[in-house]
C-alpha cells in the first residue's frame, strides 16, 4: 500500500507513519528527517536546506522532489510506502503524479493550531537517530535521553514558538490545499487528533483499513 500522510507540523503524522510501518512492514520516507541529516552531514543538499528548515519556511520543491525520486526508487519501496511530510505543496503533488506513483490512502491528521502549539513546545528529539519523543505525549524512559542510543534530546530550531506559528501558516496557505487535491481522487481521509496517541493510532488503522478494500 501507498501511503500519504498530511497534517500541520506537529500534528502526530511522524508518529502515525511509524506506527504504520511497523505494521504494515514497509518503510516511512519522511523529507524533514532526510534535510535533517543532509545538514548534520554537511552535504551540498543540507548546505542549500539549512537556511529555509531552519527558519520554519519550506525547502524549493524541485529539492525535495528529487530527495523523494531518489529515495521511492530504493528496492524497499517495491511493496509500499508511507510518505511523512511529502508532498507539502501542490506542485510536488504534481510531481508524483508525473512520476507514475500511484497512491492507495492520504490520511490528514487533523488538529487544532491551538493544540499544535501546545504541543510543539514539549517535543524533544534525538541528533543521532532522528527519534522523536514529547516531554507528555511519548516520553523517553528517562525523560532526558535517548532510548535507543541514550544521546541527550534536544529541541529542534524549528520548534522554537514564532517559528511554529509561521510554519503553521506556511501550512495552511500552501499544504492544507493538498486536502482538496486528493479529496478529487477519492482516497483522503480525515482522522481527528486524539488527546491520547494510542486512540489516533486506533482511528488511523481504521482509516486504512476502509481504503484497502
Ligand atoms: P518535518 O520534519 O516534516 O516537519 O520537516 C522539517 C522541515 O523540512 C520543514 O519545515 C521544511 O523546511 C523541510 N521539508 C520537509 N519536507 C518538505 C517538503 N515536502 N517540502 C518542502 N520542505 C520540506
Ligand atoms: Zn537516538
């Protein structure tokens, strides 16, 4: 199954697209964590990233599309994917299409940019395996470090308050759009953000479910 997540920064997609992936047993793409590791590398593409990613603004498409062209030709995507935070604007949606990938689902996660910012201020996230956790939400064991690999978590630079609130409108002008693009195509579905993770995993499996057959 082809697998497209949509929602605001902070939304719970990143969690959703994991949660699927173990599930389902093929990969989540997320762009955000593929910039992230261009900038930490210092390579050419995080070069040209950083300035946009860190300041909340959205990296050109022609960019990312060429991150998700690359990366949807690996072998691993041969029996399905989960996209987590692409495509984000209409002409990277476009691209797809013009690439021949066929979608199965969108889900849009669905929640309020009151609960988004009251979210964002207690994600943490680890600089050396991309894992994300939430001071309430989905802790580390610890609280401090780590799971996997006990680095000390950090905050983004683009979870900094007034950087969420310009990504949150960045979100509603260009990517919220993409609702009515796939909503033409039959396959969106809108899951509401639960206060609890575990019931919005539960409405995302059901979501799913309904678009497989
Ligand atoms: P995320 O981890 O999905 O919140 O992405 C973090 C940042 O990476 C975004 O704020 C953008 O700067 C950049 N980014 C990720 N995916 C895309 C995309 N599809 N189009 C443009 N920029 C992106
Ligand atoms: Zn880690």
């Amino acid at each position: 199954m082809n697998i497209i997540f949509l929602g605001a920064p902070g939304a719970g997609k990143g969690t959703q697209a994991e949660n699927v992936s173990r599930e389902y047993g093929i990969p989540a793409i997320s762009t955000g964590a593929i910039i992230r590791e261009a900038i930490k590398n210092g390579t050419e593409m995080g070069l040209a990233a950083r300035k946009f990613t860190e300041s909340g603004a959205l990296v050109p498409d022609d960019v990312v599309i060429g991150i998700i062209k690359e990366r949807l030709a690996m072998d691993d995507c041969a029996k399905g994917f989960i996209l987590d935070g692409f495509p984000r604007t209409v002409p990277q949606a476009e691209a797809l299409d013009k690439m021949g990938v066929r979608i199965d689902a969108v889900v849009s996660i669905e929640v309020s940019d009151e609960d988004i910012v009251r979210r964002m201020s207690g994600r943490r996230v680890c600089d050396t395996c991309g894992a994300s956790y939430h001071i309430e939400y989905k802790p580390s064991k610890d609280g401090k470090t780590c799971d996997a690999d006990g680095t000390e978590l950090t905050i983004r630079k683009d979870d900094k308050p007034e950087v969420v609130r310009s990504r949150l409108e960045t979100y509603h002008e260009t990517t919220e759009p993409l609702k009515a693009y796939y909503e033409k195509t039959g396959k969106l579905k809108l899951v509401i953000g639960q206060e609890e993770v575990a019931d919005t995993t539960r409405l995302t499996f059901a979501a799913l479910a309904e678009m497989k057959n």
